[in-house]
C-alpha cells in the first residue's frame, strides 16, 4: 500500500512536470527529459603554516566570500622571522652596494701613505745595513750586527711590497667574483625574507570562494600543522548538475545547449541552465539516478550549469533537465 502510494505520487509529479514543460515549451515533446543531481562540492581548508589557532571567525551554517578571512593564527613567530630576514637582506644589499661603490678616495690616500712610508723604512735599513757591513770589513762590529741589519732590510721589503699590493687593490677596486658572490648573498638574503613574507601571511584563512561552511572542525586554542583541516566549505559560487543521457540523445545535448531545470520542490519553477561537458566515453548509469530507463543501458556523463540558481537549489538535490525542443522538420 505504501509502495503504491509513494509511486502514484512520483507519477504525479513527474506528470506535472511533464506538463510545464510541455506548456513553457509550446511543443509535446515530453521525452527529452533528463534526471541528474546537482553536484556536491565540497573544499576542507587548512593552513598552510602551524601555529596555535587564534580566531575562528565562522560557524557552521555562515556563508564565506571568496578572499574572506575566516581564520587566524598566532602570528608572532612569524612576524620575527620576517623581521631577521629583512635585517640579513638590508646587510647583504649594503654588501654588495659597497662593492659596487669601490674603494673611497680616503681609503687610496691611505695605501698611497703606506706605501711612502714603507719606502722610507727600505731606504733607511738599506743605508743601516751597509753601515754594518762596511765596518764588519773592518771587524769594527760584530758579524751578529750585520745580520740583523740585513734581516731588517729584507723586512721592509717586504712591508713595501704588501703596503703596493694593497694600494694596487685599492684603486683597482673589487674583484667581478667578489661581486658575483655579494648578488648571490643578496639573492639568497631576498628568497628568504619572501619566504618569510609567505608563512606570515599563511597565518591568514582566506575563503577559495562563495560558500557555506558545512564544519568547523577545531576551536580557537588548537594548535594545528600544515593539512590539518579547519573548516569544510560546500562551494556555491557556481551551481553544476550531474545528469546522463543516452546515445540516442546525444544530438540533443551539444555544449552551451539551453536547457531548463525543475526540482520536485518548486515545479512550476524553471531554472536556466547552459551544458558545459559532454563526456565522450559511454557508461553504466548510476544507480543514485532516478530515470524510467533500463539502469543497464550504457549513458553519457553531462555536466550543466545553472545561470540564475538561489537559494532553493541544495547539494545533492535531485533535478529534472528539460531538453529543448526538437525543431520540426520542413514540409
């Protein structure tokens, strides 16, 4: 008895839908139906950084826009690590600028001093150890004394000749390596205070786009990894129908096709709706769809998007699609 009246009363809508279609349409084609269920989409949100969850800024049941802050975390470590990498990117462009500048004028005077002087003190060791040696001929001074002149002098050479290398360097200026190595350091010095940059504002739980949120999974205080799920979002910026049509309306169903759509809800109320994707394999109809047909035939998967949805369309709802007319062919 009561399978008998649960069928009667799908006759019945299924007859009224049947019949709008036939009045909306002005034609008595009431087979191009189809019978599909608007999609389930479904996002879990995670951060993508961890920390100790600071605010969670939507209930179950909110609706979210794309962009929206819906959640926060303690943000704190990630503001110092921001702060050092900016300092070690500010040292390392410093760097490189002073390489980039040369040596300062004051800097060559400097060497050219060094220099002079170190010439002087060669000279003077010179005129020492050849003092010694003459009176060493003389046996006038011990031959120790003349060594240590000459260690002396060989000394000051040697000063002199550091003291030009270093004033050779300082108007030369820097080596192109020594440049190249201060780029890669400010390089680096940038990579990592973007980095930086990106975890700080990951502390931030950004909406993917218009939705309802379905769960809120944690409470402020949880202290969460990278993937731990936050919130589950059904997406509702747009509204897709999953249908399946047989072979023999393939020709029916082009993409950007019209069609309209009637839930058992409202119907006397069509929806638009334009096809999207025609699969171009054949197979099996679900058993979760509802058709007249044999569920052995072999159908093709279609996706349709409903241009004017509100707020009566729900996940998972089953549809009716109302295919458009066949036109009649010339006499």
């Amino acid at each position: 008895m009561k399978r008998t009246a649960i069928l009667a009363l799908g006759a019945v809508v299924l007859g009224g839908i049947a019949w709008f279609v036939h009045a909306r349409f002005n034609t008595g084609d009431t087979e191009g139906l189809l019978f599909g269920n608007v999609e389930i989409r479904q996002v879990d949100l995670a951060f993508n950084s961890e920390g100790t969850v600071t605010e969670m800024l939507k209930r179950e049941g909110d609706g979210v826009h794309a962009g929206e802050a819906i959640a926060k975390l303690d943000e704190a470590t990630w503001q110092s690590a921001t702060r050092l990498a900016e300092a070690r990117r500010d040292a390392a462009q410093a760097g490189l600028t002073r390489l980039l500048n040369g040596s300062r004028p004051e800097d060559i005077l400097q060497a050219r001093a060094n220099v002079a002087a170190a010439r002087a003190m060669v000279a003077n060791s010179d005129v020492t150890m050849r003092r010694q040696q003459a009176l060493g001929l003389t046996q006038a001074t011990p031959q120790q004394a003349v060594d240590d002149a000459r260690r002396v002098l060989d000394t000051a050479n040697a000063q002199r000749a550091l003291s030009e290398a270093a004033l050779a360097e300082a108007v030369n200026g820097p080596r192109a390596e020594d440049i190249d190595i201060a780029r890669a350091q400010l390089r680096e010095a940038e990579a990592t205070l973007s980095l930086a940059q990106t975890n700080l504002a990951h502390t931030v739980l950004h909406a993917p786009s218009e939705g309802v949120v379905m769960t809120r999974v944690i409470e402020p205080g949880t202290v969460v990894m990278p993937t731990s799920v936050v919130y589950s979002v059904a997406i509702t910026g747009e509204v897709w129908v999953r249908a399946f049509v047989p072979e023999t309306m393939l020709g029916r169903v082009a993409p950007d096709a019209h069609v309209r759509l009637f839930t058992d809800a409202r119907p006397d109320r069509a929806y638009d709706g334009r096809i999207g994707y025609v699969s171009p394999t054949a197979e099996f109809t679900p058993k979760t769809v509802e058709t007249p047909e044999l569920r052995t035939q072999l159908v093709y998967r279609v996706r349709i998007r409903i241009t004017d949805p509100d707020s009566l369309i729900r996940q998972g709802q089953p549809v009716t699609i109302a295919l458009a007319p066949v036109a009649a062919a010339p006499p």
